[in-house]
C-alpha cells in the first residue's frame, strides 16, 4: 500500500532564500525527512493484470528505435524536488534517457545495428511480459490499461473504446508532466507570472506569446467551434478525443490531489499547502488546448514576420549606397532563392514568395519613424522601474530560444540504396533541452489509433511525430513566409485606422498579471498590464510614418485564429485505416496548417510534404516588406472575420515520393521556394547532413547504423570549420607566413580541418575537446574576421542593422550566438555564406549567386590576407578565460562546459550538463521490414 504524507509533517516550507533559478536546494534536511511518504505518481490507482491487446502486427521487426531526454517522468513530488535540490537524487524515470543520449557523441564511431539499443530505446509495439514495470487502469476504468516498462517508464496506453483510449492518454499525461502543462496553458493565456511568479523570464514568455496570440475566451472557443464544424466526422471525432483526454487529465488531478502525490512545484509556487492540502489544482478545459496549441505553433510552425526589420535594413542599405545600389546590395544579402543553397526536393521548383518583377504596395517607413508597439503598462512594484522593464524585454526576446532556434533535422535514404532495399529514417525534431522535456512519449492502441512516438505535453490525444503500424513520419520546421505585415493608415487618432475607407476603431485586449514572492521565486510583489490593440490585419507591432502619414505596423498570420486546425491531420496520421502508404500521409500532412516539413517511410517508400496555410497574395506584393492595407493588396479572397483565405494547392508545396534521399536541417525547401528566415545560402548546416548522406547513397548498401553514424558525426561538426575555414586559409597560405603567431594559428586550424573539423572530446568524459586550442582560436577568429571582411565595405550603420536580420555567429559556446547559452542547437543562423561567396570570389573561383560586390579587402587577395592575418593574430592571443567567460553553469575558460547543453528546469528537478551535440531532441531510428 502506499505511503501517505504523515500528520506530524513540518508546519511551513522554508529555505533560506528561495531556490536558485526556478527553485533552489532545501538545505533542511528534517524537513525532507518529513516529506519523504508521497513518492509514487500512481499510489492510488488500481492494480490490474496486464489486458491482452488487440492483435497488431508490429511491421518493424525490432529495427524501430527512438530516445527523448533527460527522462519519461516529468512530475515530481515535493519529496523527491527537495531531496533532488539537496542531494542530487533523481525520480524514477526522470533522467535515464540522458545517459544513452548523451553517450552516443563519442559512441556513435563504433556503431553497428546490433548496438544502436545502447543509446536508443526500443520502439517496437507493447511490452514483453517480464518488462511490465506497472499496469493500471486509470480512474477505475476497464476499457482502457496504461503498462509502463521497466527500462524507461513509457506509457503504453490500450483500450477498447475510443473515449477509454483518449482517457487514458489524458491520464498518462498528467501523470507525466501535469506542471508543465499547467506552465503552457498559463503561457499561452498570457498568465504565467500570477501563476508561477514574476521572474524576468516568467514575464519574457508570457509577454513573447501572448503578443502574437492575444485571445478572448470567446475567441478560444471559437476556434474549437470553427474546427470540428470544418472537420466534418473527422472534427466531431476529434471534439470528442479532446474533451475524453481532458476528462482523463482531470480525473488524475483529482486522484493526485486527494493522495497527495501531485507535483510539487504547486506546493513551492503557493497554490497548495504542504501541510493541510489546502488550494487547487484547477482542472483543464478545452480552450486550454487552444492556448496550449498556440504556444506550440508559435514556437515551431509559424514562418515570417520580419517585414519591418527587412524594410529597415534595405533603408540603411539605400541610405549608404542609393535606391539602385543599396536595393541591389540587400537582394544579394538577402538570398531569397540562392542556386548554391542546399535543398530538401532536387530537381523541381515550387515557387512561392518570390520577388515580384513590379512590386505594388510596398509601404516603407519614413528614416528614423519606425518604435516597437508598447505592451506592457501601468507596472507597480518590482515590475516598475527601467531596470525591470529592460529585464523583462531582454527575457521575451529570447523567450523558449533554445525551441525556436533548434527546430530539427530529417535523414532518409530510398531502399534502393539500403542494404536491406528498405528505406530508412534518421528523424525528429529539435525542441531543446528541458526539464521536464517539452515533449513526451506514448503509445496508443484503440479503435482508429494505432502509434508510439512523441507529442507535445498537454496535446497528446494523438502521437504527433512517430511511428505507426507500418509506417513513420517525422518533421522540421520549414519557416515559408505565412505572416505579412500591412500598414494601416491612423485616423482620429492613434487608435483608429482606415479599413477599406471607413475610420474604424482598433479593438483593445488586455491581460492583468500580478504576483507576490513564493518559495520557488521570490521576485518581490508587482503587476502589470499587457495591452494589444488588433486590427482587422492583425495585432499592432510597431508605429511609423509612411510617406509622412502616421501608420501603425500590424502582423497578419494565416494561423491566426486557427490554432487547433491541425488536429485532424494528426488524427489522420495516426489512423492505420487512413494512412497505407505515401500518398495517404500527405494529405493527412496537408491537413497541417503550421509550417512543417514532413518525411515518411514503410517498407518500400518515402516521401515527403511541406504543410502550412500559405495564402495567395494579390499580384505585385513582395512579401519581404510591409504592404499597404489596401484591399488591392490583401490576401486573395480574405475574409477578416474569421481569417480565412485562398491558399496555395497542395501540389504547389514543396513535395516528393521515393526520391534517392532527403535531408532536412531547416534548410531551403526546393528551388524557387522562399522562406522568411535569412541565411539559405551557399554554406548551411543543411550540407552536412547533404555531403554524408549524398556519399552514402553514392557508396550503396546503406544500413542504419550508417545513417545514425552520419548524423552524429555532422552533430558534431563545426560548421564554420568545416564548410568556410578551408577558402579562409586558402587566403591567409597564398603567401607564406611569416609572422610565428599567426603561423602556429594556421597549423593548429589545418590539423582540426585534416582531422575532421569536430567539436568533440578527447574521450567520453574528459571534458576537454580535442584540437582546444584550434576551437578557441576560430570561436575568437569569427566575429572579428566577418566585421574585418564586411564593415568596411557595408559602413558600421548598415552592418550593424543587417545583423538583425541575419546573426553573425551561433556557435554553441555560451558567448555566441542568438540562442543562448548550453542550449545545444547550432550553425543555424550566422554569416557563413557571406564569408565563403565573398572568399571565393577574392580567390578568383567560380561564385553563384555572388554578392553585390567582393569586400574582403577591397577585392584585392593581399589586402584580404592582411586583415584576415590581422585578425588572426589577435584571436590567437585572446585566453580561453575571455573567450569562455563564464556564467552561472560554468568557471571562466572552462570550454568544454561553455558548449555543454543544459536541461533548462521547468520544474524542480536539475540534471547534470552533457557534452554538446548538435541533433534532434527527440529522435527516430526506423526501418519497416514489411506492410500490410
């Protein structure tokens, strides 16, 4: 029987200064005796022995595999925080992917088929009998079981109705990661600092998310309203999934709550008592799930947005050099459709968004006018104050960064080239590292659910990149421009505009937070208010004048308004009556109104297919630039009231069935297809994963350790090193050198390039990278030598606002880059494509899609050698201490911990720092080996 919390427990929770970071280590130790008794997440449900499934034919053959870090278990008691804060003690389950997952940077060399299970868990249907760690009947149910596995603790959910299925993933989620879902809601509702505490960083995430997603309750309700009724069957059958899985959310709530055993992030954020149980748990409704989803497809499925940022760049550009010269130099910058990109789909061209020959509408703001909207007012407390206001807009705008950057990758070869003549999958999104983990994994067997895999935390009623029957699938975010930005003329005042000739006025919304200190955050008692005026094109995001007249910037998303619309195709792809092969999965994936790319594989084929709501834009409108909000340029059959539009036809997105190979590391899609990010050019971390796979391919008999293999070795890979550092020292060698610091710099840089340009340890565990000093002196060289190379010829104002557009570095170390530190995900964003069109072309080698103009040195290879030299020098001097300055996770010059990612808590549970790789979170091996 379980254990129960005692009647003599301490009478109050006290540390000495509340917990560092998100919670901080209890240093009383009688006090962790006292809460020792509620350790199981499951004490009070029902013992049951295992029900024998429905009879499934699991057509992967034990080749299926998968892993997600650090662990299962993502909820934690008030016990089990504070002894992991103490002592380092972790809950069961909560950190035993880490290890595996970790392990494979320096294993991954020796890999062969037979050891992949060393660092992936099986992913094969069920549970063999002597692995059943746990079998349970949630809520007292007898149409659904969920049995857990002894190795990592996996819900494997199987009933025999639908809504007994639905409750049982409801219930396995809560089980998993009920504050962490508790967290999002409250995120995306724009509510998290009332609810967990008023933390700069609290404020940053719900600031960054509720600007763009700034919902009523009736408008949340609206949504649900407006999907199951275009569903159809398929959206009363998902109505009808969602309000089970919420009943089996719920219904552990309650059994968490009487036992005492929910997390304890409630008790240390002050919404429920250690001792007495007094407080709620508020049970979750479906607009939650709205809220829920709209902080999911911010984060990963929405491209575009950076009108502003781009029309302000092209007026430092013209400002510099002139309406011609300027428009021409930020064209070539901008790299809309590069021929030397690396692309997803060969051979074809999709054309979308692409530079109009007549732009028409183009609204530019007059030099100097343009200021960010105002969102947050009326700050009392320790929200007032500008040290408070700049705290909180530094934390929004690297809100979640670690997510938004990482998206993902997608390795997939034909089975003409395997060695089985199957096809195979290396694939899975790169979410970041989190703790509890951000995504969760399943399997769900019932009636129209057959699927083990991944899915977010508190939308999971369906497996949403994963695996069923006889089939895989995966995604990466695309980042196709589905966000325009319009500007609308102001009339009376600053808070009314013209729409389509009447003087309207702008709808207010507004989010009232207020917080006082807790045990886990103790940020002194303060408040404000979040503000957005909306439009019928959208929330306002800045102010300007436009040809003197006073504009305010609005952003127009297609998905706006329409956050829970993809739930049908989910609910496709995890049907096995619906999805038998290729052509199946992509229309379920066209079902997808959030910008992804989508791979699959069975047993014979692959393919592949772009989702997102692109719409159709009116004739002549760059969809690089803000556009007037005339109805001559609104979306071709736009409909404000509910958002809709005419959208581009499947068969223009980017697609492909049984092509040789695919790759996808969020580089460009296919040719003649634009994507709002900047940076798909000539170098991308996309060719990494292109040169080994394409090698593979050309070499034949292709086997999944092969592939594994390739993908952690690009994981690896220093791309800068790799792709760009050759042509630089190509440069600096076309005379001999002579300086001695700058020579010991090249030999040490030519043996990283010679032994494979890797960021990696000398061995598992020694936490120094091999080749050190040829690492520190490239993270030095980078910066200095792009602003040597690309100032000059740019001028300090021009160069200064296209890194807005465009990073110039993201390496992993904590001082580079826009992600921020330990955060894994890297060689996304950054200049190198700049720099190798720009090297080659003072070299005199052949160059497509050139820059404006060569800049390193004027064009001339001496003086490009020079500066290059110059710079080179100086990097060479700087120490690891000031190249690795430190900061709260690691010593100054400590390099290896400057790299090394960190699972960022959530909740009260820490987990040591792993050695840095740059590859998905959580991450698929599969190959099927026969079909129905």
């Amino acid at each position: 029987m379980p254990r129960r919390t005692p009647r003599n427990a301490p009478a109050a929770l006290r540390t000495p200064r509340g917990f560092p970071g998100f919670l901080k280590a209890a240093s009383v130790c009688t006090l962790i005796a006292g809460l020792l008794s509620p350790l199981s997440p499951a004490v009070t449900l029902s013992e049951a022995a295992a029900a024998e499934p429905a009879a499934i034919t699991d057509h992967c053959g034990s080749r299926c595999s998968d892993i997600l870090p650090p662990g299962q278990n993502g909820n934690a008691t008030l016990a089990q925080i504070l002894l992991n804060q103490a002592f380092g003690t972790l809950p069961e389950h909560a950190s035993d992917q880490l290890g595996p997952y970790a392990a494979l940077a320096k294993g991954h060399t020796g890999l062969t088929d037979a050891t992949i299970s060393s660092f992936f868990n099986d992913a094969s249907f069920g549970v063999p009998a002597d692995q059943v760690a746990s079998t349970v009947k949630p809520g007292g149910r007898d149409d659904v079981t969920i049995v857990r596995d002894k190795k990592t603790g996996v819900p494997h959910i199987t009933g025999t109705t639908r809504y007994g299925t639905e409750f049982g993933a409801g219930y396995a989620a809560a089980q998993d990661r009920l504050w962490l879902m508790d967290v999002f809601r409250h995120v995306g509702r724009g509510q998290l600092t009332s609810f967990a505490g008023g933390a700069p960083s609290n404020q940053g995430l719900e600031q960054q998310f509720w600007r763009s997603a700034p919902y009523t309750e009736a408008e949340l309700r609206a949504q649900i309203d407006s999907a199951v009724a275009k569903g159809g069957e398929r959206g009363r059958q998902a109505l009808a999934d969602a309000t089970a899985y919420l009943d089996g959310v719920n219904s552990y709530i309650d059994a968490s709550d009487s036992g005492r055993y929910f997390p304890g992030e409630y008790v240390l954020t002050g919404h429920k008592d250690s001792i007495t149980n007094a407080g709620t748990i508020e049970h979750f409704k479906l607009t939650d799930l709205v809220a829920l989803a709209s902080v999911i497809g911010a984060l990963f499925g929405s491209g575009g947005g950076g009108e502003v940022d781009n029309a302000l760049t092209l007026l430092a550009a013209q400002e510099k050099y002139g309406v011609v010269e300027g428009t021409r130099l930020w064209e070539s910058f901008r790299q809309r459709n590069d021929p030397e990109a690396a692309v997803t789909v060969h051979g074809k061209s999709f054309p979308y968004a692409t530079k109009p020959a007549d732009p028409q509408g183009t609204a530019l703001p007059d030099a100097g006018s343009v200021t960010e909207e105002q969102l947050v007012y009326d700050r009392t407390g320790s929200a007032a104050g500008a040290a408070a206001g700049d705290a909180s807009t530094t934390a929004a705008a690297t809100a979640l960064g670690s997510a938004r950057r990482g998206m993902s990758n997608a390795l997939v070869v034909s089975g003409e080239h395997t060695a089985s003549g199957h096809p195979i999958a290396v694939f899975g999104p790169q979410t970041g590292y989190f703790a509890p983990q951000l995504l969760l994994l399943q399997e769900i067997q019932g009636p129209g659910i057959s699927a083990r895999g991944a899915s977010f935390a508190g939308l999971s009623m369906y497996v949403e990149l994963g695996r069923g029957q006889d089939y895989a699938w995966s995604a990466t975010t695309s980042g196709q421009d589905i966000i325009d930005t319009y500007a609308v003329e102001l009339c009376q005042d600053d808070h009314h505009y013209l729409y389509r000739g009447t003087c309207t006025a702008m709808d207010q919304v507004e989010q009232k937070n207020a917080w006082k200190p807790t045990t886990a955050d103790g940020t002194a008692a303060g408040s404000y208010t979040m503000r957005v005026w909306r439009t019928k094109y959208g929330p306002v995001t800045h102010r300007a004048t436009v040809g003197g007249k006073k504009v305010a910037y609005t952003s127009l998303r297609s998905s706006y308004l329409h956050e829970v619309d993809s739930i049908i195709g989910f609910q496709m792809l995890n049907d096995p009556d619906y999805v038998k092969g290729p052509a199946d999965f992509q229309r379920a994936t066209q079902h997808i109104n959030f910008t992804f790319n989508w791979f699959y594989a069975d047993s014979a084929h692959t393919a592949y297919h772009n989702s997102g709501d692109n719409p159709v834009r009116a004739a002549g409108v760059d969809p690089d630039f803000p556009v007037w909000a005339h109805p001559a340029h609104e979306w071709q059959g736009w409909d404000p009231a509910g958002n809709t539009a005419r959208y581009t036809p499947p068969s223009e997105h980017p697609n492909s069935v049984d092509q040789d190979y695919y790759i996808s590391w969020n580089n460009k899609q296919a040719a003649d297809y634009s994507t709002a990010p900047w940076g798909d050019g000539s170098v991308h971390r996309g060719d990494l994963l292109d040169d080994r796979v394409r090698a593979l391919v050309d070499r034949g008999g292709v086997t999944r350790a092969a592939l594994v293999k390739a993908m952690a070795d690009a994981g690896l890979a220093d791309l800068r090193a790799e792709d760009v550092l050759p042509g630089l020292l190509r440069v600096v060698t076309s005379s001999p050198v002579t300086d001695p610091t700058a020579a010991a710099a090249v030999t040490r840089l030519q043996a990283w390039v010679s032994a494979g340009a890797r960021r990696t340890e000398t061995s598992a565990g020694s936490k120094k990278y091999a080749d050190a000093d040829a690492i520190r002196i490239l993270d030095a060289w980078w910066p200095r030598l792009v602003k040597a190379q690309f100032e000059p010829g740019l001028g300090s104002a021009l160069y200064t606002a296209m890194q807005r557009n465009l990073p110039v570095d993201e390496a992993p170390s904590a001082g580079h880059g826009p992600t921020g530190p330990h955060a894994g995900s890297s060689f996304q964003y950054g200049w190198w494509s700049y720099v190798d069109k720009d090297i080659r072309a003072v070299l005199g080698e052949p160059v497509r899609g050139p820059l404006d103009r060569v800049y390193c040195g004027g064009g001339s290879l001496s003086a490009c050698r020079d500066l290059l030299i110059g710079t080179l020098k100086e990097a060479a001097g700087r120490t690891a201490a000031q190249v690795y300055p430190g900061d709260e996770q690691c010593a100054a010059g400590d390099q290896w911990c400057a790299d090394a990612i960190v699972q960022r808590t959530l909740g009260g549970i820490k987990h040591g720092k792993i050695s840095w790789q740059n590859r998905p979170t959580y991450q698929q091996v599969v190959e099927f080996t026969s079909h129905r």
